[in-house]
C-alpha cells in the first residue's frame, strides 16, 4: 500500500520528496493547496471518501501514515 | 531560592519604581515645554509676576480685558498716591475667567484686598474658548486653575464633557501639537522671570501719528474717535446671559467678602450710550457706582479730545492715555474707597524697588517719546544700559549737523558720526559697552554695515548707505525688519531686558535736528503763548489740531441736543462762538416777530445790536467770529460784504444752486475753518413755542444762502 | 470606551489589579466583568445579540455532544442529527450577522416598498464585533462536530471565550481550542511577560496613533476631494491609506496582545509582516492571519474535500486532462472563498469586486504557476537574487495598494474615478513642487509620517529575524531604557490625540 501511495503522490506532485521526513505538514513541506490536492488524488485513485475528520497531522505527517488512513477509510 | 526570588521581586519593584519616576520626570518637562508662553499684551508679565507679588499686599485689584491692559498702570497709583494695586487684566478676558481671577487673587491677598475695580467692556460679549485658555493659561493648577477649566467646561454654559477639563487642564494633551513650533522662547522658558515693575500694565509709548511705529498709516477719513456724547434716553443694550450670570457671581462673591467693587469703563471705541445705559442700570440695580471714563466723569472729558494721541492703535490706549485714566481712577480710590497709602511701610519696602525700574523703564521711555531734540534723544536712550540703540543713516545724514552737536555727539561716544561728511554712508551702534561705528566716504559709493550679536544672541545686521551708494537704509533685528528706511538719521532702540523694541524714529538730518512729535500736544497747548497760528504747527500737530477739533464739535453738537430739543437762538450762539469758527446768521423779515423782548436783550448784550433791533420786513446777515466785534448787514444798507472769501467757501458754486433759504425764520450755520467745512446748521422758526421746534428736524438738510453782492437776500 | 480613550487606560489598570489582587480562581471571572462593561460602554442595547449568539452556540456544541452513537449504524444517523443541529445554529448565527450587517438596508427596503418615511423605522443594531465573534462560534461548532473539540458545559465560560474584550472589536478570530483552556488555567504575575507586554502596547500605540491616525488625516483629505488631485497624488495617498490600514489594524492587535500578555494570555497572531510578502497568497498568510485560517480551515477544506468537488475534479480531468481536473479542484473552493472574505468585509458592490480581485490573483498565480515560472526563465530573470525578492515586495505591496483603491473611496464609480486620475493624469511634477505639504498635513507632518514609517520598517526588518523585545531585553541597560522612553514620548508628542484632533475611530471596528 505504501508504495502504491508514494508512486501516485510523487506522479501528481514531481517537486515534492515526500520521503524527506516524518513531519511533512509541521515541517511545512504540504501546504494546504497541496493537501487538498492529495485528498483528490487519493480518493479518485482508490475510490474512497476521506472525510474532514481525517485530516490531521497523524495521517498526513508521513507517507506511512496516509498509507494507513486508505487503508482504514479503504475497509469501511 | 526563596531569597533570591525575593531578591528578584524586589529588583523589579525597584526597576518599575524608578522607571515610572524617570517617565513622570521626562513628562513634567514636556509639560512645561508644551505650555504655550503669552508673551503678547504683557501677559506673561502679568500673571507670572502677579504670584511672585508678596501674599497680602495687593488692596486694590484691576480686572478687565485689553483695555484695562493698556489703560491703567498700578505703579503710577503707589507713586502718586502710595497705593498697592495690581492690574490682573487679559487680553479678552471674559467676565468669567475675570472672576476667576478674583478667586485666585483673594486667595493670595485675602487680607490686605479691599477693592475690586472692574471694566465692563466684556459684558457685551462671550469670550471665546481660545481666550478663556489663554486668560488662564498661567494660573497655577492647584486649586485656581482646575476649578476655573470644571467651572467654564462643567458649569452651566460648558460643553459638560469632562473629557475637556481633563486635556484642558493637561498642556501636553492639549498643546503637544506644537512640538513643531516650537520657539526659543520655549526653552528659555525655563528660566524666563517676569518683570514685576509694571504690575500688569502692558507699557506702549507711540501714538497713531507716529509713522515710525504705527501698524498702519494714519488715515484722516477713519480716524477713531470716541462716542463721548451720552444720551440717556437710547434704551440699553441687551447683555448676555452668561456674562450677567458670572457678573451675578463677581459681586455676590465681593459682597461676601467685603470687598469694594467699582465699575469702569476704560475709554475706546466700540462703546456707546446704549451700552452706556445697559450697564448704568446693572450698576443701579446691585448699588454699584460706575465710572464710565468714555464720557465726561465730572464735567471733564479724560482722553476724547486727545484719544489721537493718547490711543496706539485707535483701540487701546497708549501710556499717555493711561496715566490719565489712572490718575483719574485714583482720586476716585482715595475719596471713595477702603485704599491706604503703604509709602513706608515695612513690609511694602519692595514696591521701592519696582517703582525705580519702573522709572528707569517706563518713564525714561516715555520722555524719549516726546523728546523732539536729537541730542536729547540720544541722551535719554543711552541713560538706560539695556538700551542698544541703531543709527543707519540714508540719502544724506550731515546738513543739519552743527558743530555744538557735533561735539556732545562725540561725547556721547560717536566720533564718526560727529566728523560725517556730505552724502556719506553711516552706521553706528550705541550699547553699554560702547559705540560702534562704521563711516565711508560718499566718494567711495560704498555701504556702511554692522552685523552682530546682542547680547542674548539676538543677531542684528545694519546697514546705512548715503546718496552717492545705495540710498537706503536697513536695521535687521532677529530677521524682522525696522528701519523706517527715511532719509538723514534712522533710529532704533531695542530693550534687551524685554527682547523688544521700543521706539522706531527718524531725524531728517539734511535739514533739521528735529523730528516732529508723535504727541503735540504740548504744540498746540502753548500755540496761543508763542502766538502761532494753525498754520504754524507741525503736520502731526495740525492733524491733531484738527482731531481735537473735530471732537469739540461733536460736543457742542451733543450738548446742543440734550437740550431737549429745544432750540434756542442765544444757546446756539453762545455754544459755537469759540476759536476757528464762524457762525453765519440770516434772517428774513417774519423773523422778527418772533424776537421777544429778552431774546432782544441778550442779543444786544452780545453785541448783535442791528438783530437786537430788527424789524418786520427786513432781512439780515451776520457773520460772527468769536470775540471779534460781530460782521452785521441789514437790508438797504449798500455796504459791500468784507468777508467775501468764507461767505464764498460757504456756497456750494454749483450752477443753478441758487436755493434760497426757506424764508421762515432765522438760519443759523456753522462753518469751522479747520475742518473746512460745515459743521451745524439749524433755524429757528419761533422763539416762543419750543415744542413746535422741537419737532423740526434741520440738522441734516444742507442749504445754501445766496446773497446778491449788496448783502440782500433773494 | 476605545482604547485610546483616557477611560480605557483607567479601565485596564483597575482591571490588571483586580485580576492579579483577587485569588487566582477568580481571574476568569474578573475578565468576565470586565469584558461585560468594555462591551456595555459600547452601548447597552448591542449586548443581548451577543448573549443570544453565544447562547445558541453554546446550547448546540452540547446537543451535539449529547447525540451519542448506540452502534455502527446509528453512527450515520447520529451524525446526520448532529449535522441538523450544526446548520441549524450555525444558520440562526449567521442570520443574527446578516441582520447586523444588512439589516437596516432590508429595513429600509422595505419602508420605501410600503412607502414609509425612511427615519420612521427602526435602524437595525449593529453588535459590536458581530463578525468576529460569530466567525469565532461557528468554527466552534464545526470543531465540535468533527470531534476536534469538546463543547464548553459553562455557560459563563463560554461567554468568556465570546466576549473577551481585547479581541472583541477587531480579532483576532479566536479559536476555542486555543484560547479556552489558557482562560480555564490560572496565571501569576510574570514581570517579564508585564514588560513584554507593556512594550507590545506601546508599539501598538505608536503604530496606531503617531502613523496611523496620521496618514489618515491626508488620506481622507485626498480622497474626499478627487476632482482636485492629480494622479500623483492620489496615488501616492492610496500607498499611505495602505500603510495607514496596516498600522491601524496590526496597532489594535498589538494592543489587544500586549494587554493580554500582561493577563498572562496569548491571542492568535493576526499580522505577520505582511509587507514582506512575495506573492498574493502569501500576503494572506501574513495579512488578517486568523481571517485566513478560518476560511482555510471551515470554507476551503471542507469544499475541497467534498465529495462533490472530488467527483467534478473528475469529469473535467476526464475531458480535459490532469492539470485542468487538479485547477478545478482549487478553482472551485477558492472562488467560494474570496467572494466570502470580501462580503465578510461588508456587503458593498465594491467589497464583493475586491473579493473576486484578490481570488483571481491568487486562483491565477496558483493555476498558471507553470506558465509564470517559464516567463521567469525565458527574460532569464535570476529569482534566487535579493533584488529579485525586492521585487517581488514591492509587486505584492503594490498588488495591495490597488485593492485599497478598490475599497477606500467606497463606491466602485469612486473608485474608477480614482483610476482614471491615476493612469491619465498623472503629472509626476506634483510630488516635487511641494503641493504634497497642503494635503492636510504641514511639511513637519509629512516629514514625521515618512520618518515614522521608516521606523517601522526598520523595526519590521529586525523582527524578522529576531524578536525585537527580546532584543532589547538584552541589550544594555541604557540603550534598551532610552529606546522605550523614546517610544513612549513619540506617542505623547506626535501621537494624533487631544483637542487639536477629533478621535479617529479604529477602523476595523464596524465588522
């Protein structure tokens, strides 16, 4: 799943590294522009919703975490 | 680690404490720094020199606007009558800040106040915030100053915003604005000191006929003159409410502290008998007694007839005017008042002091106004060592020069001056160090120039250049301009002890040692003694002549009328046969059916014997002049007329004016030779029926008489 | 009572006594108080729409919290019910602003449809700071809605949070997971957040009234008489009115936050430097900070995120590629956005304009960042140089003066008038001959206001790259006591108050 996540996220964003850290909301690396745009991408690609409770540093700090959020969301 | 937070605790306890100090201090500097200074109309002088009084000693308080500033001066009230007065007037004082002042004053002087005197002349108006401000700008805060600002801001006729009291009350709220305006005089403000010798009185020695230091140039048609005919029957003018509420409270509050209050109307113009009469019955209503100095106070008219001369600036009085109404004011004091004479007294020893500078100031300075001689000019100026006196010189400075003056002006220390030369270009400086000079040679066409510095800083630069140069002259001072820049010697004498200057004259050296007098009074006084004539006076003295004049006739006019109405010939008469004026009487024949026998009588004691003895039928004319024998021409007599040229100058030479008098009665004009022109004119229908002249209205009808060379009337 | 007013100073000091005097437990009830009178002195008659706003708010966040899941499918039902009560108080919320903002045009409407006398109906009550704290309620609801925040059982503690006076006029936009607990916790009195805190409000003070009210002065001048100006000029005042807004609004904030700073309290920043933007969107990430949270965080996200959105995000990818399906994506919400935040300001024509302004710079910038970045490359403009971030201020400061063109005159017929000056009738020459000292303010005024905004650039700069009082706390003694004395002098001399002027009233206030 997670390699699944980078390879999508760094086709729809080439100038971002998102695996430069653990903390890519707090460090700054996404903004919410981008944010949204992942939101999209995710949601299109694996076909599900992401609700606004999900967007929290947690799911987003790390590609591991928002591998972990579609899988949740993806079991629903 | 309890103590060193203690430790830390008390650190900061100690920081605040001297931070919150320094930040007052830097504060209470801005407060003063902001304060604005009044220099104008002697207002600093005043009130800062009125706390540095000693407590209880004033007796006598003076309160009004800028008239009672330039018109009474207290000093001259100890020195001739030993009284100890102070004048707390301000420029518009409204009669609320008046009363103010009052408040503060008899906090002060609670036991040695007697007297309140009190100029009207604000009673007719509200003062405006800006000159309440200034009139209390220099009271002290605690208490005077914030009971008068919640008084005026909170009191019946305020915004009743305290927010106002509060910046009002607070020169950095209410004047931090100015911190880009901010002049020398704000920071040596700090140690400014009042002169205390004037005791409020705000000293101007020129009068409006002097050109060098009017503020504009003397017009004859808008010369002021003083309404000094009361009538009493002019109802009286409608005084504000809010001025009748403060006055209300001036004289409740004097009553409650037995102090006698008088009302004084210092002469100036804008004053009238409707305002007159106004106050006259405020006065009667509170039993006040009112000294309205506009007009005749006991007979006597104190500066109408000269208000020419004794005004600066055709609206306040100047410090000839001033002692005349001081005097005045003090006789009335010293019958009338709780006044005492403290010449001796131990603890008013001080007053010694402040008469001697007021001497030595005042007085030196007002003899150098009526000096008329350049020696003695110049020898009163350099009496006083705060004097520095500027001589640029213009065109040609040298003609009238003689040697005897030569030589007691190279005593004086002006040597260069004493060799000048035809046309040659001269300044000189004259101050307590010695005499300056600079002398170039006509032939050189060059420029004399000084430039300096006074000795507080002031910076001066004076230039003289004679004719064959740049023929004029120029007296700089602080960068304001003084010179009258007319030819011979210019002069301007500056105060350092004032920071002003105090006279601007000129002596047209080409031709005289002599400048003409701003006040000639003394001229025309003594013109009868020296058998001159008008012709023979100096142009100041004859534009004075002619001023005097002018209200001498509004006078007779005025008493004339308050007759009554009622027209009588020999009234008449008597009233306008005075100097310089010529009475033309005509008659027609109806006339003398009306001459009763008394009428005839006085007539014939005045030397009027053919109308004494006129008949019906006949016609007359008169010509009368003062104590000559009476010109009198009766019908039939073929003599020819001997004073053609002012019958002449009477008749209006228009084509076809041959107006014939309404033959009715007897026609009486008055024609003034000084003022050229007609002054009065009435008829007298009947001698014998004053209601029915009462009712005619002549005054403002102009007729002509015309009078065929052989004196008979058409 | 305004907080240039000579009751507020009396007003602030009782209140720190008070607050630090009386037992600890008793400070929110202190700021209770106080803030109630604060609020009151505005005019009594403005407090119950406050009450009642906070009173629906508060009501809702515990129904909401009350509506509890039993299972997994009550979960969906419950959340609809909880979604119910949301729109519902968020609705009567929002209708309590619409009716202090349009209130009195609807009023009127309605007066000249019936034909009555326009001064024989009643003017609607403008509540004080209705923008703000209605903002602030609503994006605690929503955060109690999606679970990010417990709702307040108190009443009175909420009322708190609601009408804490120094964010109560202009913001900031408080938020209650940040402000709330700070106001539960107790605070002793710290010297050095009193001096920090002090000097945040001199600084305030100083922006405020020694700027501020002073450029407004010829601000005002020159645009009430536009006919007479040349472009120049005119020009030259929008550059001022610009300067002018920062230092009036960033003042009330620094105020606002050092007075709560000495209270021992942190309000969200709102202002962040904006000047040194580089770009539109970044300006709105230093400019009315908490305005540009909130709308990120309750208006964007959510409609980004929808299912909605996501699902036209789609339909235009499938149609017209990747880029335009991503555009759609943020096109969408941001155009919401900006036509919101520009009807938040108020609901003039010309305030709806400068909404949609800034959104298409912002919209387009993002959009066409490619295209943008290629224009760069080709002019072979070097944007890793300074001068190139220069240029970028001043683009961005500019982009800004423009937007106050669009709302300063107050009526977009103004405003174009203000253009055409601008663009055809220039003369360049007025700005030198000295005709720039007649606009209301003297030579010395006009010198002050440029050395005085230098100061604050200077300032701004330093605080950049480290905080200024910090700064100074370190510096020596003699330096750090003279430059706060200077500080406090410059406002009790060149600060624009007194009887000389008449107040001027801060100007966000009426939002």
């Amino acid at each position: 799943m997670e390699e699944k996540v980078l390879a999508l996220l760094t086709s729809e964003f080439p100038d971002i590294d998102f695996t430069a850290s653990d903390a890519l909301v707090d460090d700054g690396i996404l903004d919410s522009l981008t944010i949204t745009g992942i939101i999209a991408a995710l949601s299109m690609e694996f076909n599900i919703t992401i609700p606004y409770e999900e967007i929290i540093e947690e799911n987003f700090n790390s590609v591991a975490g928002l591998a972990r959020m579609v899988q949740k969301l993806s079991n629903v | 680690m309890a103590g060193s937070k203690n430790r830390k605790g008390m650190g900061c306890f100690v920081k605040s404490f001297l931070a919150v100090l320094i930040a007052a201090a830097i504060y209470m500097g801005c407060y003063v720094l902001f304060s604005p200074v009044w220099l104008e109309w002697n207002n600093y002088n005043t009130v800062h020199g009125f706390y540095k009084e000693p407590e209880n000693t004033i007796e006598t308080l003076f309160l009004g606007s800028s008239h009672v500033v330039n018109g009474i001066t207290p000093t001259e009230l100890y020195r001739d009558y030993g009284l100890c007065a102070y004048n707390l007037g301000t420029e518009q004082q409204g009669v609320n800040v008046s009363y103010y002042w009052l408040r503060e004053a008899y906090r002060l002087h609670a036991e040695s106040l007697t007297t309140v005197v009190f100029d009207v002349s604000m009673l007719r108006r509200t003062a405006s915030e800006t000159f309440v401000q200034k009139g209390i700008a220099g009271m002290r805060l605690f208490p005077g100053r914030v009971q008068a600002m919640y008084d005026y801001y909170l009191g019946p006729y305020g915004t009743g915003d305290l927010q106002d009291v509060l910046e009002q009350l607070n020169p950095v709220t209410a004047y931090h604005t100015r911190w880009n305006q901010l002049t020398r005089q704000d920071f040596e403000k700090f140690h400014l000191q009042p002169t205390l010798y004037s005791r409020g009185y705000h000293f101007v020695s020129y009068s409006l006929l002097d050109e060098g230091n009017a503020e504009e140039d003397y017009e004859e048609e808008n010369a002021p003159y003083l309404e000094s005919v009361l009538d009493e029957s002019v109802p009286g003018e409608e005084l504000q409410d809010s001025e009748l509420y403060y006055f209300d409270k001036i004289v409740a509050f004097c009553k409650e502290n037995d102090l006698d209050l008088v009302l004084v109307k210092i002469p100036a113009r804008g004053w009238g008998s409707n305002r007159h009469n106004a106050v006259q019955a405020l006065a009667e209503k509170n039993d006040l007694p009112f000294l309205d100095y506009n007009f005749p106070v006991s007979g006597q008219n104190l500066v109408g007839e000269t208000y020419l001369v004794d005004s600066h600036d055709g609206n306040h009085l100047n410090y000839f005017g001033a002692t005349k109404v001081t005097h005045a004011i003090g006789d009335y004091l010293v019958k009338n008042c709780r006044v005492t004479d403290v010449r001796g007294q131990q603890n008013y020893a001080f007053m010694e002091q402040e008469l001697a500078d007021y001497n030595k100031n005042v007085v030196v300075c007002s003899e150098l106004y009526l000096a008329t001689e350049l020696e003695q000019y110049l020898t009163l100026a350099a009496q006083n060592e705060n004097y520095v006196i500027f001589l640029p010189g213009k065109d040609e400075t040298s003609g009238a020069l003689h040697e005897p003056l030569r030589a007691a002006l190279a005593d004086l220390g002006f040597t260069k001056l004493a060799q000048i030369g035809w046309r040659d270009s001269y300044v000189g400086v004259l101050d307590k160090d010695g005499v300056q000079e600079v002398l170039e040679k006509a032939d050189t066409q060059k420029e004399a120039m000084l430039e300096g510095a006074m000795q507080n800083g002031v910076r001066y630069s004076v230039v003289g250049a004679g004719w064959s140069s740049e023929n004029f002259s120029s007296c700089s001072i602080d960068e304001t301009e003084y010179s009258p820049n007319l030819r011979g010697l210019n002069i301007v004498v500056y105060d350092q002890s004032t920071d002003t200057v105090v006279d601007v004259t000129n002596f047209d050296t080409l031709n005289t040692t002599e400048r003409m007098s701003g006040y000639p009074l003394q001229e025309i006084e003594t013109m009868e003694a020296e058998g001159k004539t008008y012709q023979d006076l100096t142009e100041n003295a004859q534009k004075l002549y002619r001023y005097m004049h002018h209200v001498e006739n509004q006078e007779i006019a005025g008493a004339l009328q308050g007759h009554g109405g009622r027209q009588e010939l020999v009234t008449w008469l008597d009233a306008y046969r005075q100097k310089d004026r010529v009475i033309l009487l005509a008659a027609q024949g109806d006339a003398a059916d009306r001459l009763s026998e008394p009428v005839r009588e006085a007539l014939a004691q005045r030397g009027l014997t053919q109308l004494a003895e006129l008949q019906p039928g006949e016609t007359y004319f008169a010509v009368i002049e003062k104590d000559q024998k009476p010109y009198e021409q009766t019908e039939g007599d073929g003599t020819p007329l001997p004073l053609e040229d002012a019958i002449f100058r009477m008749i209006h030479a228009e084509p076809g004016a041959g107006d014939a008098i309404e033959p009715a009665g007897l026609q009486l004009i008055v024609y003034d030779r000084i003022e050229e022109a007609i002054v009065a004119q009435t008829s007298f229908e009947t001698f014998e029926d004053p209601l029915a002249v009462a009712e005619r209205e002549m005054r403002n009808e102009f007729q002509t008489i015309f009078l065929t060379p052989k004196g008979k009337m058409l | 009572m305004a907080f240039t007013e000579l009751s507020f100073f009396v007003f602030a000091a009782c209140l720190v006594l008070f607050y630090y005097l009386l037992p600890a437990k008793m400070q929110w009830i202190v700021l209770l108080t106080g803030s109630v009178i604060f609020y009151v002195s505005y005019g009594a008659e403005k407090l119950p729409f406050l009450l009642a706003a906070a009173g629906i708010a508060w009501w809702a966040a515990l129904r909401m919290e009350k509506i509890r899941p039993d299972g997994p499918e009550s979960r969906a039902l419950a959340r609809k019910k909880q979604k119910k009560v949301l729109l519902g108080a968020g609705a009567l919320l929002v209708l309590l602003l619409l009716y202090a903002k349009v209130g009195t045009w609807v009023i009127q409407s309605f007066a000249a449809l019936l034909r009555l006398d326009a001064d024989s109906v009643p003017q609607a009550i403008l509540a004080l700071g209705v923008s703000y704290y209605t903002f602030s309620m609503l994006g605690y609801l929503a955060d109690v809605y999606y679970g990010k925040e417990k709702a307040e059982t108190n009443f009175l503690r909420f009322l708190l949070f609601a009408i804490y006076f120094p964010k109560i006029l202009q913001g900031p936009i408080s938020r209650h997971k940040f402000l709330a607990p700070q106001l539960k916790e107790t605070h002793r009195f710290c010297y050095e957040a009193f001096c920090f805190g002090f000097q945040l409000m001199l600084w305030g003070y100083f922006k405020k009234l020694v700027i501020a009210d002073r450029l407004a002065m010829l601000v005002n001048y020159v645009f009430d008489n536009v006919e007479t100006q040349t472009g120049a000029h005119l020009l030259m005042a929008a550059c001022f009115s610009a300067v002018q807004l920062y230092c009036d609004f960033s003042g009330c904030m620094d105020i606002a936050g050092g007075f709560s700073q000495i209270l021992g309290l942190k309000l969200e920043p709102n202002f962040n430097h904006p000047f040194f933007s580089r770009s539109a969107a970044e300006f709105w990430r230093r400019w009315h900070i908490t305005l540009g949270t909130w709308f990120k965080d309750y208006v964007y996200m959510p409609l980004a995120i929808s299912p909605r959105v996501i699902r036209i995000s789609k339909k235009v990818r499938e149609t017209c590629g990747a880029r335009a399906g991503k555009a759609v994506m943020t096109v969408l919400p941001l155009s919401v956005v900006w036509v919101l935040t520009g009807l938040w300001h108020s609901t003039e024509w010309n305030y709806v304009v400068w909404g949609v302004y800034w959104g298409t710079l912002i919209i387009c910038a993002n959009v066409f960042a490619p295209e943008l970045k290629k224009l760069t490359g080709f002019l072979h403009i070097n944007t890793k140089t300074e001068s190139w971030k220069i240029f970028q201020m001043v683009r961005t400061f500019f982009l800004f003066v423009v937007g106050r063109i669009l709302t300063v005159p107050g009526t977009l017929h103004g405003s174009a008038e203000v253009f055409k000056k601008i663009f055809f009738d220039f003369q360049p020459g007025s700005l030198f001959d000295g005709s720039v000292y007649s606009l209301e303010l003297d030579r010395a005024n006009f010198h002050l206001a440029l050395v005085c905004i230098f100061v604050l650039w200077a300032v701004s700069m330093l605080q950049e790259k480290k905080p200024v009082r910090q700064r100074l706390a370190e510096s020596n003694v003699v330096f750090r006591w003279a430059a706060w004395y200077a500080l406090l002098f410059s406002i009790v001399i060149f600060g624009v108050y007194g009887p000389e002027f008449s107040a001027a009233a801060f100007v966000y206030m009426n939002f």
